[in-house]
C-alpha cells in the first residue's frame, strides 16, 4: 500500500469520526443553546417542588429563557430553594411569579415565570417573591376526597 | 478426588499468572510506547488497519441498527401516543449503548482478531525473535503501533456509528413513518446532555478501545508458535474482549447513569 494511500485515508477516516462527534454534539446535544450566554441567577423558595430536577428548564410564556442551576434546602424555613439561570437577554420585573409546572400529563416538571408589572426589574442573586408549588397528585386526590364528602354531608343535612 | 482439586489448583493458578503475566506486559507497552508516538507513521498504518478497514462494517451496521430501533421504538410509542419521542430514544439508546458496545464488539471481531492473528504469526515465524536479533524491541516496534493505532481509532468508530444509527433512525421515524421533523430533532436536543450523554458515551469508547486492543495484542504476542496456537489465540480475543466489552459496560454504566443526573 502506498504510503500517501494510506495517509489520505486516515486522514478521511479522522475527519469523518471527528465529524460525527461534532455532529452528536451540536445537532444531537444541545452544546449549542445556552452554553456560552451570559446569565444571571436569581433563586426561588416553594413549600415543594415535586419532581424537580437540576437542569430543567425555566420558561416564560412557552420560551426556554433559562435553566434550574442547584436545588437545596433551607433548615430555617422548610423550604425548598431553586437556584435558576436566567439568559441575560431576558429581563424580568421583581414581581415575576414562578410556578412548577408539568409538560403534558407525563411529562418532565419545569419552572414558568410570569411577568409582573412593576417598573424594577430582577437582578443578580434576588429572589422571587411569589411562588406556587408543584401539584403532588396525592394531596390532589385527597383534597378531592374530603371535598365530596363534605358534598355528602351536605346533602344528608338538606334532606 | 484429589486429581480433581490439583487440576483446579492448577487452572487457578495459570489463571492468575496469565493476568499478572497480562498486566506486566500492559505496564511495558506503556512505558515503551515512544516509539509509536516518535515515528507516527508506523502507527498511521495502524490506524489505517484497524479504522479505516473498519469503517464499512461499522457505517453499515450503524445504519442498520438505527433503522431497526426506529421501526421498533416507533411501534412501542405510538401506542403511548408519543411518537415524536422517538428521537430521544433513538439517540439515547445510541450514544449512551449500543454505539460504543456494538462498535465495540464489532471491533473487537473485525481489527482485534486481525490484530491477533498477525502478531501471532509473526511471532511463529520468528520474525519478533529476528527483531530482537537485531536488537529491536518487538513491543515497541510491533506491538505498540497497533495498540494506539486500535485505541485511537476506537472513539472515532463508535462516534461514526452512532451517527449514522441517528441517521438511520431519522430515515425511517421521519422519512418513512411521517413522525414530524422538527419534533424528532428539537426532543432529542432537548433530551441529550452533552456532557452526560456524549461525553460518557465516549468515555465508555475509549475504555472499549484500550480493553479490546491490549487483549487482541497480548493474545497475539502470547500465542503458542503453532498454526494452531494462532488460531485458538484469535478466538480467545474475540471471546474475550466480547466478554470484557459487556463487563466493562455494565460496571461504567452503574457508575454513570445511576445516581439520577
């Protein structure tokens, strides 16, 4: 075998293999999207964030704007406490409430913010004031529960 | 009774000197492996050998292999009603599994068997006693080129095939079924994480690549002089290295992937 034969096919070979990495990278992963932008982090307290992951996504009105960074525990109050990164394109006033959501019925659990209408907007290292906890299906079914039996009685008494 | 345990003894102690004889020997190929580093060229034609060569079967395969979990992965989903995570499956399943195990075990039949064979046969033509005639160190001229020619080429291989298995997938989930385009890639975008995903799907190919060729090579240069030393030394690589692939594979998965993310 010729040793330049040799040398293009290795060569073709290298770049090939290189070029499916680069392509399991950026059109397989998302290397792309929110690796370089700048951020700023404000954090979150919820009485409970159910299935919430780190890394999930933070949304406003649909849009990806940013991600859970760190989740942890405040033996103070109990509570759960998000850290988010938020895309510093994105600016959202201080009274911005956030939600854990559900994507489908199934689907992963992910933080939405709603924008408020106060002039100020958030900062570096603030925090959200207004939260709402993720659903847990268990205390729904109860509530659920105690509700129509409430109705029961309710019914007996009329009689 | 007693011949018995003799011959247990007797196995388990050629088991344990055949590993320890294995390891001295990786810690040799290490310490002289300059030379393939110094003249490139002599582990460029490795590469050529065990990558290059390999590209069809894996390129091949890969497509085959995503095409099948298309079908497959589109039949299951779609009775969930979720079809447009198809991609997801397809690329996790690839880049977290079957691209570094199968390439793997692929690569362990097509280039570690060849890599056997031929060291084995050098060796029972006395062409490594000739080299060392001639004052040449056979690991450093022979056996090292061909064990970083198979460990670089390795990563590649399985990238490549993983690619391609995406493709195949994305050929029959979105060009044949219909499953939509831009749910398929913007899930699977959304699933993948680069750092836990590919990079560990490469971690685990490197580690494939290394396992495989040091046993192709060492088998080799172990092999009894014969016709038929050879030929039981280059099975012995392919069930081995099979064997180690699928070990290995278990043990870096449950380091990987448990703990959630």
């Amino acid at each position: 075998m010729n040793r330049s034969t040799i040398d293009l096919w290795v060569g073709v070979f290298v770049a090939l293999g290189l070029g499916a990495l680069l392509f399991l990278a950026l059109k397989v992963g998302n290397l792309a999207s929110f690796s370089t932008a700048e951020t700023y982090r404000v954090d979150a307290r919820f009485s409970n964030i159910g299935g919430l992951k780190v890394r999930a996504p933070v949304k406003s009105a649909g849009v990806v704007v940013g991600r859970v960074a760190d989740i942890g525990f405040d033996n103070e109050t109990y509570e759960a406490v998000a850290v988010l990164t938020i895309d510093s394109r994105y600016r959202f006033p201080r009274d911005t409430s956030a939600k854990i959501l559900t994507s489908g019925l199934l689907g992963e659990q992910y933080i939405g913010l709603e924008a408020g209408a106060e002039a100020r907007m958030l900062g570096d290292g603030e925090r959200l004031r207004l939260t709402q906890s993720a659903v847990v299906l268990e205390n729904l079914i109860g509530q659920f529960f105690t509700s129509k039996a409430a109705e029961g009685g309710a019914a007996k008494d009329g009689k | 009774m007693r011949a018995a345990l003799t011959h247990l003894g007797a196995a388990v102690t050629a088991g344990i000197w055949r590993l320890g004889y294995g390891a001295r020997f990786f810690a040799y190929l290490l310490v002289h492996s300059g030379t393939a580093f110094r003249r490139f060229r002599l582990t460029l034609r490795e590469i050529y050998f065990a990558g290059v060569l390999s590209l069809i079967i894996i390129l091949v395969s890969g497509l085959f292999v995503g095409m099948v979990l298309g079908l497959q992965g589109y039949d299951t989903l779609q009775r969930y009603g979720s079809s447009e995570a198809l991609g997801v499956l397809v690329a996790l399943s690839l880049v977290r599994e079957l691209g570094p195990v199968v390439a793997g075990l692929l690569f362990a039949s097509r280039a570690g068997s060849a890599i056997t064979a031929e060291i084995g046969l050098m060796k029972a033509t006395e062409q490594l006693s000739a080299m060392e005639m001639m004052a040449v160190d056979p690991i450093a001229r022979v056996v090292a080129p061909r064990f970083w020619g198979g460990v670089l080429s390795m990563p590649l291989l399985a990238a490549l095939f993983s690619a391609m298995g995406i493709f195949g997938g994305y050929l029959v989930g979105v060009v044949l079924i219909g499953v939509d385009e831009g749910a398929f890639w913007s899930q699977m975008q959304a699933a993948v994480d680069v750092r836990n995903d590919i990079l560990n799907g490469v971690i685990k190919s490197v580690v494939f690549g290394v396992a495989v060729t040091l046993i192709a090579v060492f088998e080799g240069y172990d092999a009894v002089p014969t016709a038929e030393g050879v030929s039981g030394a280059t099975t012995r690589t392919v069930v081995t290295s099979s064997l180690a692939i699928l070990a290995l594979d278990f043990v870096l998965t449950a380091l990987m992937f448990t703990g959630g993310n």
